[in-house]
C-alpha cells in the first residue's frame, strides 16, 4: 500500500524547510531508513531518510520548494501500483498552504492592526517567539519588517494570517496614547564602495531569534569567578588514559557540571509558557558551535545522567558533523538549557543572548593564570569567568547566583563530574 514522505517537524520552532535536492528518482527503489532528499531547514541542512520502502513512484515537490512541515512531499508503495486516489486535486502541499490565507484575506473583514498595541497576538511557547502566525504570515512579515506583536490575528485562536499583515501594511500607522515614537531604520548606504552579500538562512533564522529574543525576554545576568586547576587537573589525568579522538575538553566538562547544577535549579531548566512555567523533566545541554555563516546549538541529550567521557565522544561527533554541514536532526533539537563558550578565543568574559524557548544560557570564557590572594598571600591562580543570563519571567536573581554557586562548586570539587 502506498504511503506519503511527509516534511519532519526538526524542533520545536520548524515550521517549513527548502527541499535541497531529491536522492532518489521516479522509479528507484527506497528502503526504510534510507537517505531520500536533503532539506534546508533555519539551522542546516539536514538528510531526509525514509520511514517506509519501496519504490518512489511520484515526487510531489520539486526541488527549491518551501514545503511546510506535515506537507506531503513524496509518494511510495509497490511498483506500478495505482495512486491516482492520493494525487487527484493537483495541488501540492506547499501551494496549497501558500494560496488558503488569500481566500481567508477576500472573506474575512480586515483587522486594524496598526492601532494594536504589542502583544496583540496570541502567544503560545510553541511558536517562534511564542507569536502564534501562519508560515506565510511569519515569511511576509520578515520580508515587510512587520513586528508581528503588533498584528491582531484573525484565525484559529488568534493566529496571524498572510491577510493579516497584509491589512496591517496597508492601515495607515496610528501612534498609541503616551507610546515612544517609532525607532527609524537607519539607512544602509549601498554602491560601488560597498558589497552586498545575501544573507543564508541560517543567518536570517539567527537575526530572528536573537532580535526576538532582546525584545521580549527580559535578561538579566549574573557572572562568577571559578578556581579551574582542579578541574584541569583531572582533565590532565583523565585524557591520559585515552586515545587522541576521545579526549575530554573543558567545554565536556562545563557542560557535565551545569547539567548536575539544574538538578537543584529545575526553574533554569524550563520555559516561559504565558501564564505558566514549563519545566522540562530532562536535561539536555547545548553546545553553540560557529560554522559558516553563523552558529549552531548541538545538543547532548541526558546530560546529567551521561558519563563525562560520552559526553565528549557525542559532542565531538556532532561538533564534527556540523562543521561539515551533516549533521542529524537529532543533533540540533530538544535543548533546555545553553552553553555558549569563546574560550579557545582568549575571551575573558562575556553575556550570551538567550536561545528561545530555553529560560537562561551560560557564558563562559578562557581559564587564565591572574594574580589571586590565598590565605593573604598573593599567588598565581588558573580563574575562568562565566556568566548566565536568565529569563526574569522565569527567574529572579537570587535564583541565579545559586546556580552559579552550585557551578562553582561543581568546578572546582571536579570528582563529582565522575560520580
């Protein structure tokens, strides 16, 4: 019996991917788990793998397409089987998605959006920024630099339609009573002086989040001085016992000992849900990694309960696979909590920009020899600065220095790292 390739839901915030390139043609055979397509979501490109064989009988993508998540993309079953009862219509998914909110636009009265005040929308923390919006909605808005908190939604439970902001763009502005005035685009000189480089999808979904992110989570910061010669030198003893390609970096072990301190600090491991908290039962600690054109949070599941020594051995293959632009989808997917670390840099210190959903990220910089006091003497000590910037929806301060007490201690008492 025929069954549908459908596009994969690859984190929380996916609502569509490019279709790269099909693997498979008309007519060859798949088998489950195989390779089929690559696709393009916000965060890289990821390989398409079949959850079912036999023979792809009909492609109902072409390549370069946005295909929504859930669309149908691909037809396979047993060769020369009819399929005309599942292809009838003439329509793919992703038209079909694109072409809904124009009759909703021509029989729906307009909404005033240019007289909403933010947070018109509705919010739900399974959306990007918690903005409920439609995927054409969401693409318009970032091609007309529409904020989309200031759109009234007129779908299901306040969504944001393509009509929406279509109405929005065409309204003429109305200042709020007592508001600031309008922040201006500066103007970006462009001409033979200058050179225009398109940004890449990753860049785009990086500059979304992070202007979401500032703009509506309210951060606050909290750095803490760590002694890190105990934890380097058991590091020293531990990849002394190992072969080159499973040596423990300072990065595993930062990782290790934040996942143990969210075991006391649950509220840190969690999410801002509107009118409630979200904690997540389980600990999984990213890891932000610079590839080109911009970065990507690889993601350790378990981490709490993982042995230091496959925390390494799962980083270091991820890292690797991101760098080289393979990586899984499961290697991109399910944090609750961010490490962000410019050590090998020489960074001293520096804040991080909360990754959404996730309440809080940690910033962590290089472990330096500094001049320190020791029972009042003055003495060489190795110190490395690290800085959590946390959601004050979530969290309050006092919260967050214990964390980093209990990081610190963690650090620098680095046998429970093993236990």
């Amino acid at each position: 019996m025929a069954e549908f390739i459908v596009m994969p839901k690859l984190g929380f915030d996916m609502r569509e991917a490019v279709l790269v390139s099909w693997l498979k043609g008309i007519g060859e055979q798949v088998t489950k788990g195989e390779v089929v397509a690559e696709i393009e979501s916000d965060k890289a490109t990821l390989e398409l793998e079949a959850l079912v064989s036999g023979t792809m009988l009909k492609q109902l993508e072409k390549e370069g397409s946005v295909v929504p998540v859930g669309a149908k993309m691909a037809i396979v079953g047993e060769a020369g089987e009819d399929i005309s009862g599942l292809t009838s219509g003439g329509e793919t998914q992703a038209a079909a998605t694109e072409e809904a909110p124009k009759v909703d636009a021509a029989a729906e009265p307009a909404p005033a959006p240019a007289a909403a005040p933010v947070m018109e929308t509705a919010v739900s923390a399974e959306f990007p920024g918690g903005i409920k919006a439609t995927p054409v909605a969401r693409r318009l808005a970032e091609e007309k630099s529409v904020d989309l908190r200031r759109v009234k939604g007129s779908g299901p439970d306040g969504r944001v339609r393509r009509s929406d902001v279509e109405a929005y763009l065409a309204a003429p502005p109305v200042a709020q009573p007592g508001a600031a005035p309008p922040t201006p685009v500066t103007a970006v000189p462009t001409g033979p002086e200058t050179t225009e480089i398109p940004t890449s999808r990753l860049r785009q979904a990086i500059a979304r989040r992070m202007t979401e992110s500032k703009t509506s989570v309210p951060h606050f910061y909290v750095t803490s001085d760590i002694d890190m010669e105990p934890a380097l030198a058991l590091r020293k003893q531990i990849n002394a016992l190992l072969p080159e390609e499973q040596k423990v970096t300072v990065n595993d072990m930062v990782v290790k000992a934040a996942a143990l301190a969210l075991q006391e600090f649950p509220n840190l491991n969690a999410a801002f849900g509107g009118d409630k908290i979200v904690r997540h039962n389980r600990i999984h600690v990213g890891t932000a990694v610079a590839v080109e054109g911009g970065l990507l949070t690889i993601v350790q599941k378990n981490t709490n309960l993982t042995p230091l020594a496959q925390i390494a051995a799962d980083n270091r293959a991820m890292i690797g696979r991101a760098r080289v632009g393979k990586v899984k989808p499961e290697d991109v997917e399910g944090s609750t909590f961010t490490v962000s670390n410019l050590g090998a840099f020489d960074v001293d210190s520096f804040v991080a920009i909360i990754n959404p959903p996730d309440a809080a990220i940690l910033a962590v910089g290089s472990a330096r020899q500094v001049p320190v006091v020791v029972n009042g003497q003055l003495a060489v000590g190795t110190r490395m600065k690290a800085t959590i910037s946390a959601d004050h929806r979530v969290t309050d301060g006092a919260e967050a220095a214990q964390f980093m007490q209990a990081l610190k201690a963690i650090l620098e008492s680095p046998l429970r790292l093993l236990l």
